[in-house]
C-alpha cells in the first residue's frame, strides 16, 4: 500500500460525501475506521475510506441515540 493517499479526518469527511469531521472521529474512537498517525496528525488511508464504503452498514451509526430510540 506505498500509493496509499492519505487524508486528513476533514478531507476524509468530503471524500465519504460530506459527513461531518464529528461522525469520523466517532468511527475512529470506536474501531469502525481505522487511523494512520504521522507525527501528531490522524490520518486515514484511502484504501480505509475505500473498505468503509465497499462494506457499507446502510448509514448506520453507533453514535449518539435518536430521539424515537429514547422511549
């Protein structure tokens, strides 16, 4: 993977179509993406953001409950 193009977690938010920086920092905490450290910096590989689009969840996010969850 020596091609492999790096992205920060704000470019990794528009190469997944817009999702917010929050959404990935949230994948990365919990293991559903995984990160690439170069010195202090997170960064994502695109062959990562391209596993996370091939396996494709529908959407779905661990993250914080909806409101129609609550009850």
């Amino acid at each position: 993977m020596s091609g492999d193009r790096l992205y920060s977690v704000k470019d990794s938010a528009a190469y997944l179509g817009g999702l917010s920086e929050y959404t990935i920092h949230a994948w990365l905490s919990s293991g559903k993406l995984r990160r690439t450290k170069v010195g202090s910096r997170t960064m994502v590989r695109q062959s990562e953001l391209e596993r996370l689009i091939a396996e494709g969840d529908g959407g779905k996010s661990s993250g914080r409950q909806r409101p129609e969850q609550l009850q």
